[in-house]
C-alpha cells in the first residue's frame, strides 16, 4: 500500500545463491496483492 497521496514504484533486486528456481510463487503473490490495492483504488 503506498505510504504517499500517489502511486509510487519500488525496484526489488534478490540474489539467489545455490537457488534451481526463480521463485514464481513469490512473484505471484506480489502481483496478487499489487492487483487487489488497485482494485481498492478502482484503478485496476
């Protein structure tokens, strides 16, 4: 949920060592939750 009046972007850098996966299941799920806000928002 954005801390300001207006939509704000953020760039996440992860480093995985010793990973064979990507992580989808996470990425999902922040793409879930950022589609949900929107929704609130009646931005979707």
């Amino acid at each position: 949920k954005p801390l300001q009046d207006r939509p704000t972007v953020f760039f996440e850098i992860i480093q995985r060592k010793g990973s064979l996966s990507f992580g989808k299941g996470n990425f999902k799920a922040l793409f879930v939750s950022i589609e949900k806000e929107q929704e609130k928002r009646g931005t979707l």
